[in-house]
C-alpha cells in the first residue's frame, strides 16, 4: 500500500535526515559550481547578493535557536535510532506550526543555496526539502498521534504543519528561554552552517577565476568557527556546564 510505502521511506528518512538531504545535495551544487557567474556579472552585486543569501541563513538559525531554547528535554531533539517525545510541545513557536525545526533548516539551506544564485538549483532544492521531509513528518505525526492520541489531533488540526499562521494568537512558552540548552543542542548546527557557507563562497570565486580564492575574511570566519566548534564539543563532551535540569 502507498501508506505502508510512505511510512517505510519515512522511518529510513528519519533515521539519516541529519546527513541525507546534504548529500542529495552535493551533485547538484557541483554542476551548478561548473557554469556559475558572480550576480549581474558583477563581483561588488555578488557580494550584496551575498548578503541577502546569507540573511536566509541568519532567519533559519534564528528559528531554530528560537525553538530549542524554549523546549523541554527529550522533545525536539537530534535522536536518529527512534523517536522521543515526553511531553507534546503546544506553546510558544509550536503554537502557530507544528514543526518549527524543520522550517527553520529549510529557511537557512535556501539561503545557503541562493549563494550561487541559480534558479534551477533553488526550485531543485524546494523540491527535494518537500518530498523528503514530508516522509520525515509523516512517520512523525504516526508517532506522536500513536503516543498523544486527541490531544495531538486537535492541536494538530489548528495548527499548520509547515508555514505558520503568523495571524493566530501565540501562546507563551511554558519554560523560559534558555541559552545554555542553545548552545549544547545547536553549536553542530552553527558550525556546519557556517562551515557550508565557506565552501560554497570558495567554491564560486575559485571557479569564476580559475584559481584556488582563499579570501582572507573568510579565512578569519572559518578558523573563528573551527575554535568555536572545538570549545563547546570539548564543554558539552567533559563538563556539566551547558547542561540544565529538565533542559
């Protein structure tokens, strides 16, 4: 049945969405590496263009940091083996959409994606967030409506899976806003976004001038990264410090 075959893809799209739809990725942005052009065949527009690509990517980490730093522990979380939930989140940002996560890593790959300026390889990525993640939220849903029965079904028919009802009244988060539960859950985050960007900047500038283009701003916002990203896995790994009861 189709259901059955849905949910089939969905459990093994769960289970790799941290990685997958990265990779699904990588042949695409390739061949668009082959033909790209700085925007108007300008540098100085290239880089206002960047600007505007990379506040995408500044929204989508924005929307996360804004989710994880209100959710209790063992919700909303990074787990890949099964699915978790203690308690259904109802409030604050999933008070007008339901899977507010996913929204904001499709926010900040578009912006990461418009850096190349490429129709073709913007409606490509469109597509293949949708058809993945729709897999992803639907063995989701079964999860939680399994766990939740009605109290999910009516939050869930008030509330839009995807795009948010930005008209609806919010309801205040439960927990208060909590940054050391942000930093514990969403440095990878940070660091792989970052880290993409510098790619794909060095990417696009290498190929339009036929040589390897290491600008020295970036260099500066790499190597800020890498130290970055070492110090909160060292803390998250060895010390208690990021960490925060019932967070």
């Amino acid at each position: 049945m189709l259901y059955s075959t849905l949910c089939n893809q969905g459990d093994w799209a769960f289970r790799w969405r941290s990685i997958a739809p990265a990779v699904l990725m990588i042949p695409a942005v390739i061949v668009a590496l082959i033909d790209v052009q700085y925007f108007l065949d300008s540098h100085t527009y290239d880089q206002w263009w960047d600007l505007f690509a990379i506040s995408f990517v500044v929204a989508g980490l924005g929307i996360r940091v804004w989710t994880t730093g209100h959710t209790p522990r063992r919700t909303s979380g990074r787990n890949t083996k099964s699915q978790v939930a203690d308690s259904l989140n109802t409030r604050g940002i999933y008070s007008i959409v339901r899977n507010p996560l996913y929204l904001g890593n499709f926010v900040g790959g578009l912006g990461v994606i418009l850096l190349l300026h490429s129709l073709w390889l913007t409606l490509y990525y469109v597509l293949a967030f949708a058809l993945y993640f729709e897999r992803v939220i639907l063995v989701e849903e079964r999860f939680l409506l399994r766990k939740f029965g009605d109290s999910y079904r009516q939050w869930a028919e008030k509330t839009p899976a995807f795009f948010p009802l930005i008209l609806r009244k919010y309801q205040p988060d439960e927990l208060p806003f909590c940054w050391r539960t942000v930093l514990r859950r969403e440095y990878i985050t940070v660091a792989m976004t970052v880290l993409l960007l510098f790619v794909m900047e060095v990417g696009e500038d290498t190929m339009i001038q036929g040589e390897i283009i290491l600008d020295s701003r970036w260099l500066i916002i790499a190597a800020i990264n890498g130290g970055m990203f070492l110090f909160f896995r060292v803390v998250s790994k060895r010390t208690r410090w990021l960490s925060k009861v019932g967070r």
